[in-house]
C-alpha cells in the first residue's frame, strides 16, 4: 500500500456532514419557528367549518294563514377525489341532465378542490330527492346535503312577500355575515325583515381526514354555536282578499291598495300582471326570472307602489278640503260653470250654475275647482299667492302625497308634487295661478300612487288622519312594533271640512246622479270617488277609492285599471266587490263578479 | 498481542444511538398510523407492532453477527456480492411490482427489497477490493475496478425503475475520495450538479453565455501561456456540451414523473393539488410543528393522511409535526453524532478493509440522512428512500441493522488485528 496523508480527508468528508446537518438545521429553524403560515394550512386542512343553517322565519297573514313557509330541498354534493369510475349515461338519467353539462359541472368541483366537497347540483326537490337518494350508493363520492327553499301555499302576493336569492359580492362585503352561497331577502317582506326572518347561522367545527371524512368534532364542540332559526312574521295582509283582488285583476293592468284605516294596516297590495311566487324558487329561479323580466307586460313592476298616475278628479277633494281650511270657500260658496264654455277650464259635464261644493263634487265640476284653486293661491292669508302655494305644498305632503311613507316597502315611490321652485326655475320666477291652473283638477305635473290613493280614502274615511300604511302586524315573540307604525298622523285640516267631503263621497253611491250608484252595496254605506284619469300614451285610466262602512270605515281602497277609460266602469264595481269580499266574505253580485274576472283589458293578450 | 473481542469492546456510543433512533422510530411510527381501534402499540396487526418484531429481529441479527468470527465478511464478501448480484437479477425476472418498482420478493405476506442488501454487499466488496495491499486508485486499472464493483448494483437497481436506490449507490464516491481519488472528481461533480440545476432555471444560451464570461476574466487573470488557455478553452467547451446535453437528458433521458419532481423542487410547477402535494403537505406538516411540537399523538396532518407514505419515506414529518423544532434538531443531532462516531471508529481500523467498509456504511447512512429529511423540508427531490433506523420497514432496517453491526464487530475485533 502506498503511503500517502489522506487524513486530512477525514475531515473533509467530517465537514460536509456537518454542513449538511447544520444546513437542515437552519431551513426547519425558518420553517417552523420563523415561519407561522403553516399552522394556518395545516388548520385549513384539518378544519372543517360546517355552517348550520337556522330555518327561515315564515310569514303569516292576518288570520294567521301561511304566506310563506319552508320545504326541504336537497343539493347534491360532490367530492372529487372520492368520485370512483361508473356509468355516467346512467347517473345523467337519473338527474336528467346532459351528458355536457355533467362534465362541466365535475370539472368545475374538480377545478375547486379535489378534496373538499362542492355543491354539483343544486335545490334537488324533495320528491325527487327520494329518487335520487335510494341510487346514489352506485356513485361513490356524491351525496345530499340539506337545504330549505321558501314555498307559497297559495299564488299570491308575490310582489309584497318578494323573492330569496343567492347573495352577491356586493352583500357580502356590506354584511359580513353572509358568505358565498348564503340566501337573502332580495325582494319584498323578504328584503325588509331580513334580518329578523334569517336568524342567526351556527358553526360546527369538525375534524376530517385527508378524505374529508368526519373525524370527530374539535376540542369537543367547545367552539361550536348551535343556529338560532328565524323569526316569524304576521302581516296586515288578508290572504283571501289578496287572493279575490288578484283574481279580479288578473285580466288587467292596474292596482289595488286596501288598508285598514284604524291601524294602517295594508289589507291586500295588488299588482296586476303578477306571478306565482313558485316560479323564484330553486333551481328554475334564474330561468324564470329572465322570461318574467323579458315578458312585454313587465309583471315584475309593482305598480301599487311603483306606478305613478296623475289623480284626476279624487284630487279634487283634497283641493277643496285645503281650501275650506283656510276659509278660501266655505260650504256654500258659489261658482259659475259655462259648460264647454268655461275658462281656462271647460266643463265636460251638463249641471246646474251657479253651483255650491257638494254639488261640484257631485258633478265633478272643472270650472269649480279650479276657482277653489285659484281662492287658495291669492288668499289674503298669505302675501302672494307663491307664499300660498307653499302652504298648498305642505298640506299635500301632510295628505302623504308627493313623499314616501318609507314603512316597509321597499322600493316604494314618492308620486310627485311640484315645488314652488320647480316653476320658479320652469317659468324663470314668473308663474300664477292660471300658469299651474292643471294642479286644481289634478293633472298636470301631479303624480299619485296607488299606495297614496288608498290613503287618502284612508284620511278621509277617517275624517282627517291617518297611520303609516305598512304591511306588517306583528313579529311573533317581538312585542313592539316601530314606533312609526302607530304613531297617528293629523293632516291638520279640520274634521267637520272632512265631513262635507265625506257626505260628498257617501253620494257617489247614494245620490241619484251618483257615478257609482249602480254598484251600491247592499246593507253597506260606503264613500267613493270616481276617477277619470287623462293619459297622454293611451286611453284614459279608471280609478276609484272608496272606503266603508261609513261610519266607522274597516277599509279604504284605491283602484287602478289602465287604459280601461271611465273610473265608474271598471275601477268602481272592482272596488265594491272587495269591499263586499272583505266585510260580507262573499258576493251576492255573481253575474258582476264574472264579468270582472272574466273582461280583459290588455291589449297584448 | 491476541485479544478476545469481548462484550466491553464493543462501541457502545454509537449501539446506544442506533437503539434510541429505532425506538424513536417505532413511536413515530405509531403515532402516524394511529388508529382508536387498534390502540395497543403492540397491536400485531398494525405497523407499530410489526415495526416492534422488526426491530426485535434486528437486535437478533445484530447479536448473531457479533459471534460470527469477524474474518468471516472479509474472506466471504464476494461470495455475499455475488450473491446479492443474482437476486437483484432475480428479481428483475421473478419479482412483484410494488409502487410502480419491480424490486420485491413476495414470500407469504412479506415483501423483501433486495436493493436494501445490495448496499451492504457492495460496502463490503469494495472494501475488500480497495482493502488488498497495494491498491492504488491513481491508477485507472484500480479505478475502472472500483467503479464496476459500484457500477453493478447501480444498474441493476436502475432497471428495477428504482431510481432512488440507485441514487445511493452515487455515495461511494465518499469513499473512495478517503482512500485516495482525485477530489477534482468529487469537485467537477459538484459543478456539474449546478450548472444542471442553472440550467434548468434559465434558458441554456444564457448559461453558455455566462460561462463565456467567466472565461474572458478567467484569461484576464492567469497567466496567459499557450497551455493554459488551450486547458481553458477545453474546460470551456466541456462545458457548453454538458449545458447543451442537460437540456436533451432531462426532456429524453428522466422519466416524466422524475421531470415533475425536480421541477417541483426548482418552484417551476406549482401544482399544489398535483405533482407538489406531498412535498407542500410534508412541509405544512413540519412547519406547523412550531417550537415544541403539537404533542404526542396530536398531529392532525400525519394522522389524517394528509401527509403521503407518513410511516415509511415521510416519517421525519411526524417528528416535525408533533416534536417541533426541539425534536427535528434532536433527531439531526444524533444523526451527525453516529455519523461522525462510525468516521471516527474507522478512522481508527488497523485493516483498510475495515476503515473502508466504515466508511461505506457511514456514506450510505449519510445520502439516506441527507436525501430523506432534505426531501421533506423541500430542499431535495421528492426520492423515495426511507430514513435509516426510523422509517417502518423490515428490509431497510434490517439491512441497515446488519451493516452496522458488521462494523461494529470489525470495531471490536480491531486490535485482534496486527
């Protein structure tokens, strides 16, 4: 053997062990004492947090009717890495779906996690949930997991109980309790009482395998919160009367609004066209919602809040109740009509002149009212007669016109009363009387809603108050309702100006030349008014409000039906049969009944 | 002077070592299979309590060895090559596949790795070899030798597609660098593993481009005599080919899931779900250990599968996971400590059969050490090998346990020896 040093070597080979050992030492040292990230993947890991989700609140009506209450449906889960081969022309059968769409959809889960569960098919009804279920044990890697969806006993009201939806980004970043795929309220009841109908969501945090399999729950649930389910609402609504309105309207294009005018309560908020509130539920909401947005009738609107119509002659009793306020007119103050004759406004109707205010109203006179107008704007009560329209503007906002009543309506209107600086900046400064001369018969730039019509046969009905129409009754296990629900509302004129008005409207049924009195009721005393409402776009608008028993009303409504022409045509007997429905519970009119189910006004069907 | 080899000159710092590595062991094991149902560590029909009968048999083997004349290894270690020789032929021809390898024997429930023996085998042949008098690995003739006797086993195993038992065999260089080689072999293998990894970085024009530099500063440095810069422009263009030829032996040459692995490691494929799983869970595994650990049995990534292979190639995670930082340092520290224990003891052989086998043995623990653990923090490709003395498995600790008592008995034995 040569000989040669080589034990310098030694430690060569001693040094890169070393290094290597030290190098080891140094990355884990980063690894897990520097660096905390991995606690937190290796938590995502085993950690599943498991959303219990509380049962939606139902809604009630006033009879203590459902509205709105929860079905289970199921959504078909799916956790890829457990998905084992199997005949898929089979499993599309099953679910009814396309061969395309399975791939879409598993690609989809594949693409989100191989090991976390995502939803594959959604809001699988009971029924057939059954079906599915007792197969499912041939394809491994899928299963169900509860859910619930609103259901809707009967096919009304969907406007005033609005629609559940899936919650957006924009939800999500404004409320930080929502998370992907939660429902809300989009719409609606749904919309307003969201936060008392939904509850409080729970957490179970469970343990899971690399397979996703339940391994226990962590530390022993001592960080899980059990759901607290929502809670349940009662409305104002009268399921019957909503249900008798609809029918009557469902051939039409129109609103009807009753209210309860010793409460506010609102009894039926009709739209018409409508739909089945089914038809937003599940998974054919989206779908369905497309054809009802595209459909030409546009049956989405809720025109009982969202409609805006210029009154036409109801708002002649407002008129006339500001100006005998202000002692503008009394009772038997007279006025000339000429007839077609008259300026700046002809008369259309034939009557006696000079008249007094109880026959104007009778006949509906133009010329009349516009003199009340015309006395209220140059007034010696004020210093010119824009001081004057000033108290005029006020008062109409103190009748609930021209402002929302931002109860719980979401998406409610204003209607429009003009301002004074509205003409100011129209007319430069200089404007009169005459100039706004349309405002004395309600037309014109005045806009009213539905919602706003029914209250003010609510204000007169009750000679001079009212309460906030809203549609709630009470909220079960809550026992204060908003202040602003039972707060009473004086308009501040007067209640025995209020009692010529309301003599004036008991004549609409009870005077011999009254325009609705071939609708009386029989056994029932009612005010009403008729209203023929110009429409520049078409033919003219019916309207009529009305409320009864007189003496002590139990409800006032509006009704609109447009292009149907005269307000005693449609409008009228429209509005005795839902007071007949909700006072009697039926109708010994059968004969009118059918015709106004059955007479259609819409052009397009 | 003729001693006995008795019980008290056996090693017993290193035997302590060995004995606390495969207890350690054997928890850990128990603790990355965990199963309520089978609580019992020495519940038979769960690794923990395989691992224990394993272990038992080694320490069997191990005493075995120890009365074994301790000429035996030397006189017998080609017959043992030879024999290892045909059962890694044997098993290309009559072997099972296991995880896509075609290295096992099936007897009855049990599956014996040959590879595992053929390092043993090959320890013992080259010392034998490089033992004689008069070997000289300046000469090509020893070399060519040396290098066939490594070569063998290398491809056998390669053919067997068991990359990572192949790649152990590349440690010998360790050793014959001890007895004498040229370190610029050690050297230029080193470069070439960088320029590899560069390469695979960064586009290959680059990397010549750089090289191009280094050689015009290189010129500006020496002396610029005629040898040397035609010595310099060969180093040059040796090295163009070899950045030029990385790029054909990675598309061509590796296997697509070892392509995956490495470009796994170099951070070019970020395939958490896929190709990189293991390694990100492995290292979620450990980091998430912390300081102290999680505590005994409390390791949710290893008990939860979260981590792959948790009991065999992927153990060092549990350590990390449940011991934290303590522990990983601990382990590391009583690998370095055998290491440099087994270097010592062979540096103090009389016979060059026995320092060169200690050396072997001592290469051979190191690659799986550094290999192993550098796979599961990240720093190494993921290579299938299991950690010596601690990872579940009956063939790698037995064939560990037999090559360490082997020199444990030729440390004995030493000064029987003139």
């Amino acid at each position: 053997m040569i000989k040669r040093n080589l034990s310098g070597r030694k430690a060569v080979i001693l040094f890169i062990f070393s290094t290597i050992a030290l190098i080891f030492i140094i990355k884990l040292f980063f690894l897990q004492v520097v660096d905390h990230s991995y606690k937190l993947s290796s938590q995502n890991n085993v950690l599943r947090y498991i959303t219990q989700y509380p049962s939606r609140g139902k809604i009630l009506d006033r009879q203590g009717k459902l509205l709105v209450y929860n079905e289970a449906a199921f959504d078909l889960l799916v956790i890829p890495q457990q998905v084992k081969a199997f005949d898929t022309n089979k499993f599309c059968q099953l679910l009814a779906i396309e061969k395309a769409d399975f791939n879409a959809r598993l690609s989809k889960a594949r693409n989100y996690s191989r090991y976390r569960p995502s939803v594959f098919l959604e809001q699988i009804s009971k029924e057939d949930y059954g079906y599915i279920a007792e197969k499912l044990y041939h394809f491994p890697g899928f299963y169900f997991q509860a859910r619930t969806l609103r259901h809707y006993p009967q096919p009304i009201a969907a406007h005033v109980l609005g629609d559940v939806g899936e919650v957006n980004q924009r939800n999500i970043d404004q409320d930080p309790y929502y998370k992907s795929g939660d429902y809300f309220g989009k719409s609606g009841i749904e919309r307003f009482y969201e936060k008392e109908l939904r509850g409080s969501k729970g957490l179970k945090i469970v343990m899971v395998d690399v397979y996703n399999r339940e391994k226990g729950s962590f530390q022993e649930g001592r960080y899980d919160t059990m759901p607290i389910a929502g809670k349940d609402l009662v409305l104002g609504l009268d399921a019957d009367l909503q249900a008798y309105g609809e029918a009557l309207m469902q051939n039409r294009t129109g609103s009807i609004v009753a209210i309860e005018p010793s409460s506010g309560e609102i009894l039926s908020l009709i739209t018409s066209p409508s739909f089945d509130p089914n038809l937003l539920v599940g998974r054919v909401r989206g779908q369905n919602y497309k054809a009802l947005q595209q459909d030409s009738l546009k049956p989405l609107i809720n025109r009982a809040i969202s409609g805006s119509y210029p009154p036409g002659s109801t708002f002649k009793m407002i008129n006339a109740l500001t100006a005998l306020n202000i002692g503008a007119i009394n009772e038997h103050t007279e006025f000339t009509c000429q007839g077609k004759l008259s300026r700046p406004i002809k008369c259309t109707h034939d009557h006696k002149s000079p008249l007094a205010l109880l026959e104007a109203m009778e006949n509906s006179c133009n010329p009349y009212f516009w003199n009340t107008f015309r006395n209220i704007l140059y007034s010696s009560k004020f210093k010119d007669h824009k001081e004057a329209y000033d108290y005029w503007f006020e008062t109409m906002h103190k009748f609930g016109l021209g402002v929302a009543f931002n109860t719980d309506i979401p998406f409610e209107l204003t209607g429009n009363i003009p301002s004074r600086a509205y003409f100011d900046k129209l007319y430069r400064g200089s404007w009169n009387a005459l100039t706004v001369r349309s405002l004395s018969i309600g037309q014109g730039e005045i806009l009213v809603t539905p919602l706003q019509l029914a209250n003010l046969a609510v204000i007169i009905g009750n000679k001079g108050f009212y309460y906030k129409p809203h549609l709630l009754k009470s909220i079960v296990g809550d026992a204060n309702l908003p202040e602003t629900y039972i707060q009473k509302i004086e308009t501040g004129v007067s209640s025995e100006h209020f009692e010529i008005v309301k003599q004036s409207m008991l004549d609409v049924f009870e005077g011999d030349h009254g325009t609705a009195r071939y609708y009386k009721i029989e056994g029932i005393l009612a005010g009403g008014k008729t209203g023929t409402v110009q429409n520049p776009h078409g033919d003219d608008h019916s309207m009529f409000i009305a409320f009864a028993p007189y003496d002590n009303p139990k409800i006032a409504l509006a009704v609109v039906v447009e292009n149907a022409g005269y307000g005693s045509a449609w409008a009228a007997p429209i509005a005795t049969l839902m007071i007949e429905r909700y006072l009697k519970g039926e109708s010994n009119r059968p004969a009118l009944e059918k015709r106004m189910i059955e007479t259609s006004h819409n052009k397009a069907l | 002077m003729i001693r006995e080899s008795r019980v008290s000159s056996i090693d017993w710092l290193s035997l302590s070592i060995y004995i606390i590595l495969m207890l350690l062991g054997w928890v850990m094991i128990y603790s990355a299979v965990y199963d309520e149902n089978h609580s019992s560590i020495f519940d038979m029909s769960q690794r923990y309590g395989k691992q224990l009968l394993w272990i038992i048999l080694s320490l069997f083997l191990g005493a075995m060895i120890l009365l074994i004349d301790a000429k035996f290894f030397n006189a017998f270690a080609y017959p043992i090559y030879i024999l290892v020789m045909l059962l890694l032929v044997g098993v290309l021809l009559f072997g099972s596949t296991i995880a896509g390898s075609k290295s096992w024997f099936q007897i009855g429930g049990f599956a014996i790795q040959p590879a595992e023996f053929a390092k043993f085998a090959t320890a013992l042949a080259l010392a034998s070899y490089l033992g004689k008098l008069n070997r000289d690995l300046s000469l090509w003739k020893t070399r060519l030798t040396a290098f066939a006797i490594i070569g063998l086993p290398t491809l056998l195993i390669l053919a067997q597609y068991d990359t990572g038992s192949a790649l152990v065999f590349t440690v010998f260089i360790l050793v014959l660098y001890r007895e004498g080689m040229s370190g610029a072999l050690m050297v230029i293998g080193g470069i070439a593993a960088v320029l590899f990894v560069i390469t695979l970085y960064i586009n290959q024009w680059y990397v010549i481009g750089g090289l191009g530099v280094l050689f015009a500063i290189s010129l500006l440095m020496i002396r610029r005599n005629r040898s040397n810069i035609s010595k310099m422009l060969a180093l040059l263009a040796v090295g163009i080919a070899f950045v030029l030829s990385v790029d054909y032996a990675f598309e061509n040459i590796l296997e697509p899931h070892q392509r995956t692995r490495i470009n796994v490691l170099l951070g070019m494929e970020k395939d958490l779900m896929g190709a990189g799983y293991n390694v990100n869970q492995s290292k979620i595994a450990i980091g998430s250990g912390g300081f102290t650990g999680k505590g005994f049995l409390q390791g949710t990534q290893t008990k939860y599968n979260f981590v792959p292979e948790q009991s065999t190639d992927f153990i060092f995670c549990t350590v990390g996971e449940e011991w934290g930082f303590i522990g990983t340092t601990v382990v590391i520290l009583l690998y370095l400590l055998l290491l440099s224990r087994l270097i010592i003891l062979a540096e103090r052989q009389r016979s060059a059969f026995s320092r060169i086998y200690g050396y072997g043995i001592a290469s051979v623990l190191f690659f799986h050490f550094a290999i192993n653990i550098g796979m599961t923090i990240g720093l190494v490709p993921v290579i299938g090998i299991p950690l010596p003395f601690i990872s579940y498995g009956g063939s790698s600790l037995w064939a560990f346990s037999i090559m360490f008592f082997v020199f444990l008995k030729q440390d004995a034995n030493r000064l029987n020896i003139l």
